[in-house]
C-alpha cells in the first residue's frame, strides 16, 4: 500500500484532487459577492440559481455526450442519484439554517465536516484517517470557533440540525465521490441542480427579480454550480474524504475576507485571527502531506 502511495502516478493524483478541492473553495468562497449584490429573497436566490444552474449542465452534457447524453445520465446509476440528492439537500439545509439559526452557528457546525466524512469514509471504505488530517481538522474546527466568537450558541436546535444536516449531507458527497471515481459528473451535477429547484420554485418569487439580479445569477450559478461543484466532485474522488472536508472549509475564511477587500464589510478581529488558524491549519496539512509522499 505504501509503494502505491509513494509512486509519482499516485503523488500526481492526490496533487490534482487537492488542487481541484482548493479550486472549488475559492469559487464558493465568492458567493458572498453575489450575495450582497441581490436583491431577492434567500428562496428566489437558491432556486434560480440551481434552474439556471440546470441550464448550464444540460447544454455541458449534451456538447460532450452528443447523441450519447441519454447513455451518460443512465450510467450514473444509484450511485449518482444519491450524490445528486445529498449535494441538493446539503444546499437547501444551508437555507433552512439561516433563516432558523445564527450564522456563527451555521459555521462552527459546518467545520465539524471533516470529521464527518472521516466516520462515513471509515464505516463505509474502512478508509483509514491519518494523524495529520484529523489534527488540521481539530485546528480547523477550533478557527472556526474563534471566528465566530461569542455569537455562536445563540440560534434555536431545529435551525443547528438543519446546519448538522448541511454538514452530514456535504460529508456524504465526499464519500460517495471518493467510493465511484469512475462516475460521471455531469449527469450528477444536472440532476442537483434539478431537485434544488424543484424543492425551492414554490417558494421563490421570480417576478421579484430586477435585470441586475438575473445577471448576477447567471455568474452566481456559473461559479457555484458547473464550476465550482464540479471541481469538488473532480477532487474529492481523488483524495481521502476527511481531507477533501477540511480543504472545503477554506470557504469560511476567503468568504469575508472578499467581501471586506470589495464592499469593505469590516469582519472583526475575531474572524481574523480565527480565519488565519483554519488557513493555518489546511496549508500545514497540504504541506506536510506533500513531503511525506515526496520522502
């Protein structure tokens, strides 16, 4: 096992995955930008994004596949459906969450990822966790802790479960990537996007948008969805999936960290020093692992 691990080919591999996994971070990272550029509701932002989202999967499958888009949306089988369908679900749990508890609470639960893929990755492909990732793990969820400060604690238990199931539903995309890296992602990327709309277009108010907003969509959907989801999916498949969790929570430290450098949003001293610990903790894990396999 350890030859494997050392051969260059393997190196390369794992390489890329945490490449493709920082990638989708970045992109996500982003979406506050949009975010405060919108002027919809939560509901209307979420669903419109996924439809616009589908369009974009749609038109990607059918100028790769061609005459074969049928045959890929079929090969994805269970496997694909169940990545779809917690991908949809960690999305529209995130929705609920805000909207029923505090977003200091939102975080910290969501830092809590790495060890949830690690349990899953376990109980599921005995996938052994190394030393390293759950001490950057530990160090991550203890920056998101001091980011969030003295806020976190205040939400209510139906709006911190729907965050825990943000947390499991995202855990279980890592794992289930990591288990079929064969699989197809388009497929899978357009099958998320159609569940989300569908459970959120009751709620949406789509007349509401104004011209601005349907512009900020359309490059909220590209980045989030067929960019950034599809890069997660990429890198996730290639790298453990305790590891593909805590690259992920680079998100919340590069978040407010754009909206201050753009808007000038002031994120307090305690996102800082938290910010820096969780990126502290993610480039001593990439570095570390890197020489390991190197030596």
């Amino acid at each position: 096992m350890s030859a494997i691990i050392a051969s260059p080919d393997a190196r390369s591999v794992h390489r890329l995955g945490v490449f493709l996994v920082v990638a989708s971070a970045i992109a996500w990272s982003i979406s506050g930008i949009f975010a405060r550029m919108l002027t919809v509701d939560a509901w209307t932002t979420v669903s419109l994004r996924a439809a616009i989202g589908a369009v974009y999967m749609g038109v990607g499958l059918v100028y790769v596949h061609r005459t074969g888009s049928l045959a890929a949306i079929r090969s994805i089988g269970w496997f694909g459906l169940v990545i779809a369908g917690c991908a949809s679900l960690s999305m529209l749990f995130f929705v609920g969450a805000l909207y029923h508890t505090t977003i200091a609470n939102v975080s910290v639960i969501y830092a809590t990822t790495p060890f949830l893929a690690a349990g899953l990755a376990w109980l599921i492909m005995r996938e052994r966790v190394s030393r390293r990732t759950l001490i950057a793990s530990g160090g991550a969820l203890v920056g998101v802790v001091v980011m969030v400060g003295g806020s976190f604690g205040s939400g209510h238990l139906f709006g911190d479960a729907m965050a825990l199931g943000m947390a499991a539903s995202f855990a279980i995309v890592a794992v289930v990537a990591r288990a079929r890296p064969g699989l197809e992602m388009l497929p899978v990327n357009l099958f998320c996007c159609l569940f989300t709309a569908l459970v959120g277009l009751p709620f949406a108010s789509p007349a509401t948008a104004t011209a601005q907003d349907w512009v900020v969509l359309t490059l909220f959907a590209f980045t989030s969805i067929p960019l950034a989801f599809f890069m997660f999916l990429a890198g996730a498949r290639r790298i453990p999936a305790a590891e593909s969790g805590l690259i992920s929570t680079l998100d919340v430290v590069l978040a407010p960290l754009w909206v201050y450098l753009i808007f000038a949003e002031d994120p307090g001293m305690a996102a800082i020093i938290g910010g820096a610990i969780v990126l502290l903790a993610v480039i001593w894990h990439i570095l570390g692992g890197w020489r390991l396999k190197s030596s």
